[in-house]
C-alpha cells in the first residue's frame, strides 16, 4: 500500500462501495466511493450522472457540461473529449459506456 494512502485506508473500510445515491430525471445522480487500483484504499467519492443526449453514466468532473458526457459535449459543443481507455466496458478516466446517440454518431461519420 502506498504511504499517501496508508492513513487514510487504516480510517476507512475498503469494502464500501456506495457512499449515496440519489434519483433525479433527467439526470441520476449518484456517489460512489473510488478505491485505489493497486492498493485498495478508498480515494474520493465521485459523482456520476447520465447524459441527457446519449443516456450514458459519466463521471460528472469529467465533463465541461453539467448535463452531457465528454463524448457527446465534444461533438455537439467543441468541448475537450475524454482521452477514451475502455476497460470492461467502461472509460476508466470518465466511465463512458462507448455509447451515442443517434444523431451524435451521424456527426462522428
């Protein structure tokens, strides 16, 4: 385990997993609680909310936009994209599941 970490980890139990969650159309908004990858100590609680446009969970501090993911902000407003790393799925830097919409995808091709 890390030193930063080491702290932090002995004070907090690493199996918690959910810290909240609340339930809000058109965008869920929940928390969850973000362990280290190689050490397992719980780092910070991040938000996630699903876009208005894709219908895809997403970090909520990854996008410029309060309501859209970094993919469908970028193609529809010019904002910076996510540097996309798909691990099981996901985006592990935004957690974007790879999926657009319809006339999102139209503007990719």
């Amino acid at each position: 385990m890390h030193s930063s970490h080491a702290a932090f980890a002995k004070a907090h139990s690493s199996d918690a997993r959910m810290a909240t969650v609340h339930f809000r159309r058109p965008s869920i908004l929940r928390e969850l609680a973000i362990t280290c990858a190689c050490c397992g100590a719980l780092r910070m609680n991040r938000t996630i909310k699903i876009c208005d446009e894709c219908d895809s969970e997403y970090y909520s501090d990854t996008s410029k936009m309060t309501k859209m993911c970094p993919d469908c902000s970028h193609f529809l407003y010019g904002y910076d994209n996510c540097n996309h790393e798909f691990k099981n799925g996901r985006c592990v830097h935004c957690y974007w599941n790879g999926k657009s919409s319809e006339y999102v995808n139209g503007l990719k091709k």
